[in-house]
C-alpha cells in the first residue's frame, strides 16, 4: 500500500483552488485535473468509478457480507480556498517535531510557533507537515481525500475486511459554498455519509453554521475635486461608514463557540460606486435571520442619508446548520464516537464554526456529520497537518465500516 504521506504529497501537488467569481461548474477546469487522477485511481484499483459533467466522482464498493445493512458514504472535496495560492506548494516535512518553532523557510522570518500556535506542542515527536509561507498546504481537504483512498486501498487489498455497501464522494468547489449543489443523493445511493474535513484529531462535528453572503453595491457621484463641495458623494467613505454600522463586536474576530458574526471579505470601488462583500453567520436560525436584517437596516440608514439607491444590497443563504437533519439520525454519530474510541482517539463533538457539504447534503436528505482530517490553520500559509493525525482518521474510516457491517 502506497504510504498516506506520499499520496496526500502527490494530490496537493495538484493546484485546485477554485474561483467564487466563476460561474462555471466546476468553478475552474484545473480540479478536474485531480478529480480525473481519483477516478482513475480507483478504477486501476477495481473500484466502480465515475466522473461526471459536474465534476462528482462517484465510486462504489459493493457489500461482502450477506446481511442487508445500510450503504454508508465518505466524502471529501479536492478544491483549496481563494484565500491563499494552492499553486506550486512546497510542502515542508518536520519528522520527530521537538516543540521548536517551525521557519517557513520561502518567507524570511515567517514561523510556526508554539508561542501563537500552542496546539503544536499536542503533536511532539509526530511528523509534521507544513507550508514554506508562499502559499496554502491543502491539507483542507486533501488530508480527507488522502484518507478516503487509503482506507479504500486497504479494502481492496484485504478480501476479508467485511463492509457493507460502501459509497465514495470527491466533489469541487467546497470552499466556494457550491460544492454539492448539483451533486445527485440518489445516483449517489448512500443512506448515511460522513464528510472528513473537519480539523484537528477528535473532532466530530453536526451542528454548523447558517450561512449567507451578502454583496452591497454602493453608488457614489464623482465632481472633479477642484469644484465637489456639496457635490461629491464618495463611494468609498460611504461604503466605509456601512462597515462601521454593524456591530464590532460581532465581527469574527471578537466571537467564538456559538456566537456568530458579520465577516466583511472584500471590497473593490472607487469614487463613482463601490461593491462590498460579506458573509454572514450564526448557529441559531433565528439570531441569523436577525443578522440579515441587520444588514438590510444598515443599507435602509444609508439610503436615508444619501439618498435611495445608494446602497443596495443582495444577500443569499448559502447552508443550513445541518443539526435538524442529522440529530433524528444520531446513531451516526455514536458510531463516529465508537469508531475512533476503537482506534484511540478521544471524540471531541463540537459545533463547527464554518460549513462543509455535509450540511447542504444533509438538508438533501443524506444525513452526514463531519470527522476530522486532521489539519490546522486552514486557509492560510500557516496550514500545517500531523501524519500521525490522517492515519488516525483512515483506521476511523475502517472502524465505522466494521460498526456498520455488524448493524
């Protein structure tokens, strides 16, 4: 069996980041590029796979054991987040991490450290696997997609591993909130699935946000600077002071556990009009529906003051907290506790303080929890993943398929 190091080095090779500003689905052409790698992994290994114009790979192993038990899916996406650059990774590997900082030797001066990352010193003497701080590891979510193949790998290796039916999902454009929006549940053919693309070991996750984007294009008027008094209408101060009108304290920065926020993403404007981007969310439906109205509130303030049209919003949801659909459903998750219990890891249930797939394909009538893959600092140049930490992950994959061929 090839080693889950080398493979998941192999897949974040591959640049997927995807493009919010696309329309197209996949978002870019390049996660195809691992998309078709993964189909044509599992086919070489005599797994049924496929492809399909939306960029889904499907794939299905068939049950090997007489009892009728439900089909049970693992899914992880191949795209990295617009964050940071997925392109030319460069991945540092520090074996027998010692508890040191970690330079990010492409950045002079950039560091992992345990003095603002204390959680490194959970993972001393382990392999680390880190950035060089010119761009993202993708260990969000190739760590998933590396694990699923390994566990999958074992299985065909091993005729006598007994499972079920088994169901394997590799979808594009996560980090963009369309990852399973044209993904087809029934051709999929699971009763229950389990996205791993949560993050540090233990984590096991069923409760996420409710999310929505919200765009606001603001419409200045420009005079020429000589002659604007009492003429001018500047976009950019306007669209300024709408960011100042939503509470401070709500903005990510200054929240946690529950609490949700007000994430202002992106800005681009000049005199003449601006467009400001958000996203908003919250794990309580009514505090969320709240915070759109907020919003609107704002944009109404702004009209008031400079006249209407100024400020016109667009807000979309994007998720639902999964909870509703996944709860009636809760021996899912005793079996992701009993499966890692099985391979030594403590469960930690938390709510997630984001989103994944499972909480759009649990609202499409799969239920589906989210498992740890075992990176932290996602997003970002400070992305790093334990190796220990995807094994873990691959043998929790291996015990919930024993769980469920003894159901």
């Amino acid at each position: 069996m090839e080693k889950i190091l080398d493979r998941f080095l192999r897949y974040v090779a591959v640049d997927t980041q995807s493009n919010e500003e696309s329309e197209s689905q996949p978002s870019e052409a390049k996660e195809l590029d691992l998309l078709r790698m993964l189909r044509d992994e599992l086919q070489a290994m005599g797994v049924q796979a496929e492809l399909d114009e939306y960029g889904y790979v499907m794939a299905t192993i068939p049950s090997n054991i007489e009892a009728k038990v439900p089909a049970v899916g693992f899914i992880a996406h191949v795209d990295t987040a617009p964050d940071a650059s997925g392109k030319d990774i460069k991945p540092q590997i520090i074996k027998n991490y010692d508890g040191s900082a970690i330079p990010l030797k492409g950045v002079p001066g950039l560091m992992l450290d345990p003095a603002d990352f204390p959680e490194l010193l959970r993972h001393k003497g382990e392999t680390l696997v880190t950035t060089d701080g010119t761009t993202l590891l993708g260990a969000d979510d190739k760590a998933g997609v590396a694990e699923i193949m390994d566990a999958v790998e074992y299985i065909v290796s091993h005729p006598e591993f007994k499972h079920g039916e088994l169901k394997i999902g590799f979808t594009p454009d996560e980090e963009i909130g369309r990852g399973v929006v044209k993904f087809d549940v029934k051709r999929f053919g699971a009763a229950y699935a389990y996205t791993m693309d949560g993050g540090e070991l233990g984590e096991l996750e069923f409760e996420n946000f409710n999310a929505a984007s919200a765009v606001v294009h603001i419409q200045g008027r420009n005079v020429h600077p000589g002659y604007a008094k009492g003429k001018m209408l500047n976009s950019i101060l306007i669209a300024q002071e709408l960011i100042a009108l939503l509470p401070v304290d709500q903005r990510p920065e200054y929240t946690q556990d529950y609490e949700g926020f007000f994430h202002v993403v992106g800005f681009k404007g000049t005199v003449e009009e601006s467009t400001v981007t958000w996203i908003i969310r919250d794990h309580d439906r009514a505090k969320f529906e709240q915070k759109k109205e907020v919003m609107r509130r704002c944009c109404e303030f702004i009209d008031g003051k400079y006249g209407k049209g100024t400020a016109t919003p667009t807000i979309k949801d994007q998720y639902y907290n999964m909870r509703e659909q996944v709860e009636p459903h809760y021996h899912i998750i005793e079996k992701a506790v009993r499966a890692m219990e099985m391979a030594g890891v403590k469960p930690h249930i938390q709510p997630i303080r984001g989103g994944t797939d499972g909480a759009n394909l649990s609202f499409k009538g799969l239920p589906c929890p989210n498992i740890f893959a075992g990176g932290l600092n996602f997003h970002g140049k400070m992305e790093w993943v334990p190796v220990e930490s995807m094994e873990k992950a691959s043998a929790v994959i291996l015990n919930i398929i024993r769980l469920f061929a003894e159901a």
